[in-house]
C-alpha cells in the first residue's frame, strides 16, 4: 500500500506572507487532515525536498502570485427568503472565483433577517452544504430586539449592523437613538462590534430649485443622498459612542469623503471607530455612471472623482481601515433596467469574484503594491470580523486559504462577459466593458483547491461548520 503523507505543500517565488513587505520566495507547508499551515519557510524549497510527497501535494506557483485567501466582510446572501436574489451556493462560488475564502453575511435581505438566535440557526441551517467558501453571520439590530443581542453573540456573530435611515426591506426597520442606547449598552463589554449603515436624514437638506427630476438621470439619485447625510449619521455615531467608549463601532460603506475629518479627529481621541469602504467607491465616479443604468446603484452613491481620491488617501493613510465588497444583488426587474428608472431600482451592486482584481487594476494605477491590497482586503477584514486568529495570513497555525494569482492576467468585462464569467446569480454588474489586470488562477480553502480556472470548480470540497464560521 503506498504511503499517505498529510503533508501538502505551495511553493512559490512570489508570496505575499506579509502585508508590510513585497512578496517573496516561500514554502508552505500545509496539513491535509487539519487544514492548516504547520510551517512557512521563506525559499521556494524543490520538489526534491519533498521526495514522499505525490505531485498533486507539490503544487509549484510558478510566475504566479501567492496571496491569503480574501476575506469579504460585507456581502449578502439574501437565502432563505430572497434566493431568486443570491444565495449561499451561487453567492460563495462567486466569492471564490475571485479568490475570497471567507464571507461574512450581512443580516438583511434574508428572510428572516438575522435578528435572534432562532433566525441565526435558520441561517446556517440554509448554508450546510451549499458553501464553497466559509461563511460567518452578522446579527442585526432592529428596533425592540435588545435582549436577543448577547445571545446572538454567544451563538456565534461576529457583530451587528444597524441601519440609520431606511434599510428597503420593511423586515429590518431602521433605529433610532431610542433603540440604539440599549443595544449599545447590551453589547459594550461583550467584545462585539456594532456596525452601521451611516446615513441619516435631518430633513436639514434642501434640493437646489434646479436639480434635476428626471428619474433616469444618475444627477438626480445622487442629488437625493448628499454627502451631508452621511456627516450627520457619523457626528451622531460618534456622539453615542461616547457614552459606550469600550464598544467598538464600525461605518459600512463610507462613500463621502466629506465625513473624513470627523472620523479623523474621533480617532486621534481615542474613539474605537473602524471604517471600510468599498471596491466601486474606489474603482468609479459618478462621471462615469452613465445614464439609466441602475446597475450603478448603490447607497450611500458613487461620488465625484475627487471624492474617490480622497478615499484612496484615507486607505493610504490607515483612516479607512478595509475594503469589503458590499454585493447586493436582486433581480432583473427590482434593477429596473426595462425603463432604466434608478429612483425606483434596488440599490446594490454585484461584485463578489471581481473585487481582487478591480481593486488590484486600481491600487498599481496609484502605486500601491499587492501587499497594500492584501491589508485591506484579506489582514483588515479579517481582523474587522474577529477571524484574525484562523484567516487573513499565511501564517502557520492559520488556515490554510490562499490564492494563486497571475498579476499580468487580463481579464476583460463587457463583451467577454458571460454568464460563465460571472458566477453570481443574477448576471448585472456595472463593471461590463471594463479591463482588469490579474486574475485569479486558484483557490484553496483549508489546503483544497475549490477553484480553478482551468478546471472549473471542483464538486466535493467545500468548507466545513464550525462556530461562528459555516460552511456546508
Ligand atoms: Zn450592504
């Protein structure tokens, strides 16, 4: 009987083992049966070293990049309750065409929402075998759900997000600072993070006379949801969170670099206020939506090009701590691309597998190194959802996720794209017509390959449960 060693190894001359140095040689050694790395050698050690070793357990990088598996901390599901939207089997096997290991599911657009430990268990419920990254929970606060929060955290959710102005499902109500005083009291001390959808309308905002009306037009979405509502809600998150200093508080989605200064000097006082942003904050401006196009919806908007600099310098500068996804799909009709109305669409934009290469196209533009994209995407993300102990880092005790990446790969949208490019359920994105450089080859959850671009990915290797972080 031939011999079955559990060692699997990657080998390659480019590998991103820190966020704070260019890649380098490595080997990493990895254990079948645990799926974790049991050692890291800083050379890109031959096959000769490893004699025993059959060649599907020697897999040599060659010119392609090693890179930790993405971790997405802002991504939903939508399954049970709004599956014809997205789902954990379509949405997960999106996440990994684009090199993302782990998700971490938002509590809305599911019915039910993730608001008490019953609906959390209903959602993992939905999960088991339908996952081909891992997954983790947001929990939800909603107005009259307090004493389902510390349970929630016992069961396993890394946090929970809140909305301050209408979520657009009426089965997860926005809060007011009624409702958040006791959930945030409930949860200081319990070492969760309270995440918020940071926009609020005062009322205080008034439309020029001549703005537009057309409903078509992007003019007038982006009119309708200042920057100022954004402002407002963060100077009321930092004034709450005063009063709960140990709590850690967390801004969704910053799109308007105006609120940039306040999150600044919360900071410099010592406030723990962490902040992401998004791929297509970074990757487009409003001057490039066109019009009638409510694939380009999202809320909090797009912005100007100057306010996507700024964002880029808050990354730059450690202000915005991570860069998350936020796929939001729905389907064709909410889009509303028969009549191109985006005042009535559903906002959300699609985006899970291309966030990497997006963000990577846009990052070498402005002379940031791939390590740079690893910190906000993979490191920050994963310390963000309390993962930073298993995922993020090629590290040895961490799980074994990882990438090969061709840096050089162009991967063009628009024409080429078919529904076999795009791996999410519903094929609208706003990123038709664009040209990426990289390009996901493989990806591996816990030592195994559970995708290749090559080969498709491959039935029969798929994450596992284990608390707080789910897979079926
Ligand atoms: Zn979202």
């Amino acid at each position: 009987m031939p011999f079955t060693s559990d060692l699997r190894v990657f080998v390659g001359k480019n590998v991103v083992l820190s966020s704070a140095a260019p890649p380098t040689p490595a080997t990493i050694e990895t254990s079948k049966s645990t799926g974790r790395v049991t050692a890291v050698h800083h050379e890109a050690r031959p096959k000769g070293a490893y004699a025993d070793l059959v060649s599907e357990d020697y897999i040599d990088a060659g010119d392609l990049y090693i890179l930790p598996g993405l971790v997405d901390a802002h991504v939903h599901l939508n399954e049970p309750g709004r599956t014809d939207w997205e789902g954990f089997y379509t949405g997960t096997r999106a996440a990994a065409s684009g090199g993302v290991t782990t998700v971490v599911d938002m509590p809305l657009n599911s019915i039910p929402p993730t608001t008490t430990v019953a609906h959390l268990e209903t959602k993992r419920a939905a999960a088991q075998r339908q996952c081909w990254t891992d997954v983790a929970f947001w929990g939800g606060v909603i107005p009259g759900n307090q004493e389902h929060l510390v349970p929630m955290v016992g069961a396993g959710v890394k946090g929970f997000k809140c909305f301050m102005i209408e979520s657009g499902v009426e089965e997860f109500p926005c809060v007011t600072e009624a409702d958040l005083e006791p959930a945030m009291e409930a949860l200081e001390g319990t070492g969760s993070t309270l995440l918020f959808h940071a926009e609020f309308d005062d009322h205080s905002h008034v439309p020029a006379p001549d703005a537009p009306s057309d409903s078509t037009l992007y003019a007038t979405f982006l009119a309708s949801r200042p920057p100022a509502f954004e402002t407002a809600a963060i100077a009321r998150i930092i004034r709450l969170q005063a009063l709960f200093p140990a709590l850690r508080c967390h801004i969704v989605h910053l799109s308007a670099a105006a609120a940039l200064p306040l999150i600044r000097s919360a900071r410099a006082a010592g406030a723990k206020l962490t902040v992401e942003t998004c791929f297509h904050y970074l990757c487009l401006a409003a001057a490039d939506v066109p019009n009638g196009r409510p694939e380009f919806k999202c809320c909090p908007p797009i912005r100007g090009a100057d306010n996507r600099e700024a964002l880029w310098e808050a990354l730059a500068d450690g202000t915005i701590d991570c860069v998350v996804s936020d796929h939001s799909p729905c389907v064709a009709e909410l889009k509303r691309l028969d009549d191109g109305d985006i005042m009535s669409a559903w906002g959300g934009i699609s985006t899970l597998g291309l966030g990497l290469s997006l963000l990577r196209t846009e990052a070498r533009r402005r002379g940031f190194g791939i390590e740079r994209v690893v910190r906000w995407t993979c490191e920050a993300t994963a310390e963000h959802a309390g993962l930073q102990e298993r995922k993020g880092k090629l590290a040895v005790g961490y799980d074994a996720d990882l990438v090969l990446w061709d840096p050089d790969g162009e991967l063009t949208c628009g024409e080429q794209i078919t529904k076999e490019t795009l791996n999410f359920k519903n094929k609208l994105t706003p990123y038709e017509g664009r040209t990426l450089r990289g390009r996901v080859e493989t990806t591996v959850l816990r030592g195994r390959i559970v995708y290749d671009r090559a080969g498709d990915v491959r039935a029969g290797n798929r994450g596992t449960v284990s608390q707080g972080l789910s897979a079926g």
